[in-house]
C-alpha cells in the first residue's frame, strides 16, 4: 500500500472513530427508555413546562405545519369529508367517508396540520396539537386532538395524525430517525395496539396485537417541496403483526421535521402527506 493510501486510511479511521465517541457521548445525556426511544434527562427541581421543547431544532414552540395529504385507492386518488356539525348519537371518530380528490364538497378535509403548543404531552414529550382544515376555507377546523412527539439530539420520534380516517395510522410505522444519522443505520421498535383502533372500512381484530417495527436510513434526498428543497434523510421502515404489515417512507430534515410520508396501510392503499406550509 502507497504511503498516500495509508493517509486516506488513518484519516478515514480516525473521522469514524471520532464520529463512533460522540455518538457514545451523546447517549449518556438521555435515557434510552424501555419504550426504545432516547429522552431528555431532566432535573426534579425543573418546572419548566416547556422544559422537552425548549431545545428543540425543528418542532418549536407555536411552529406550525400544514400539509396536503392524498389517498389512492386502486385507480382513485381520494381525501375525506366529515359533516362539520354531528348529533349527539354520532359515533365521532367513525364518522368520515372518501371522497374525490378533485371535488369540491363542503364536507372535505382539504388539508391537516401540527401546532407545538406549550406544555407536556405524554409525561416527557413536546405537545402537539392536530388539526383538520375544510375545502375551501383553509382557516377552518371544528375537530383536533393532541399527542406528542419526542425531538433530541439522539431520535425523533412522534405520533401520526390519529383521527377519523386517519387512525388507520395507529398500525403504520411511526415517523421515527435515530442517531447515528447515516445511511444503513437500523432499529427496531415495539408498541401493543388496542382494538379501538380497528375500523370495517381496513381492518378488524379482537383483544390487543403487537406491531414490530424496523427502520432503516436507506439515503439523503435534496427534497423538492412547495416551500422550497430541503436536505432530507430518508428512513424506510416496515411494522408487522398478527393482522399483517404496513409501511412508511419518511423525509426529514433536522431543521424542519418530517415533511414528506408515503405510507403502505393495512389495507394495501397509500397515504401521501407533504408540507405545504410553515409558520
């Protein structure tokens, strides 16, 4: 081997390493919980309720982000509609149906959107609220709901938007990236799904199944989106149960979250949501 070579090696070698320490450094500032998801370590004494968001790169408090989404189902290319006003009989969450993606009814969910809100969510997580907005008004939304997601130097991880149509989401992969932030890196992933979740319209079951989770960073992607390219990391991940398998092929880039998601559902259609908007 030529003494040039053996530079380009020892360098190669010593980046790698340095990289392989402050990873190993990284961990020792967060918990690695039993849910397999690294969170802040936070002092007893520590009030602050904004305490999981404060440092956040992406999800900041009262950023929002507003998204198109599609459905395709064999040749139709559909979203949802939802009566804005429902009785009080009405099973709530069971009460949507498809609809063209080109129509104009007043009914449709025309696109949907995450707040970070201030406060905690889920004992250790930033709080997120989730939002419908109706056709054409882009200002209106009679129905939310909150959760939370989990941003840090090691992972972020969040819930889905989980209501009406889209709780078929609660057996998909979760949107998820864990450090080292490089192409091949893989985890897994667990989490008990309750049979609250099922729907006729996808898929029913009895009692509570196991989703098992694989992710892996397959590439980095200059992502082309209506508010401009962004440097994604692209995280292929699959979640398999007794009930069957779902997918997701998730974007993300560091300063702005997830902003593309391609989901595979249990019933074998696809869900698309893309950022259309940042405040």
């Amino acid at each position: 081997m030529t003494k040039s070579n053996w530079t380009i090696l020892l360098a190669v070698t010593i980046i790698s390493c340095g990289r392989t320490q402050n990873i190993d450094e990284l961990k020792k500032k967060y918990i690695f919980d039993d849910f397999k998801v690294y969170i802040e370590k936070t002092s007893t004494t520590d009030n602050n309720a904004d305490r999981y968001t404060i440092d956040n790169k992406a999800y900041k408090l009262n950023r929002k982000f507003i998204f198109d989404y599609y459905i395709i189902k064999g040749k139709d290319t559909l979203k949802i509609t939802s009566p804005k006003m429902t009785g009080p009989d009405s099973d709530f969450q069971r009460e949507w149906s498809f609809t063209s993606k080109s129509n104009k009814h007043e009914d449709k969910i025309e696109t949907i959107s995450i707040t970070v809100l201030p406060g905690i969510s889920n004992d250790n997580q930033t709080m997120l609220k989730y939002e419908y907005q109706y056709f054409p008004d882009l200002g209106y939304s009679t129905f939310s709901s909150t959760s939370g997601v989990i941003e840090n130097e090691m992972n972020t991880w969040m819930h889905p938007h989980r209501d009406k149509y889209f709780m078929i989401l609660e057996l998909n992969p979760f949107p998820f990236i864990q450090q080292p932030f490089k192409i091949g890196n893989k985890w897994t992933w667990t989490l008990g799904i309750g049979d609250h979740w099922k729907d006729d319209r996808w898929k029913t079951w009895t009692g509570s199944i196991r989703n098992n989770y694989e992710y892996e960073i397959i590439g980095k992607e200059k992502l082309k989106t209506k508010i401009g390219e962004m440097d994604c990391w692209v995280v292929q991940s699959t979640a398999t149960s007794s009930i069957g398998s779902t997918g997701l092929i998730g974007y993300y880039d560091e300063e702005n979250g997830f902003v593309k998601l391609d989901y595979i559902n249990i019933d074998k259609s696809r869900l698309k949501i893309e950022i259309r908007e940042i405040k």
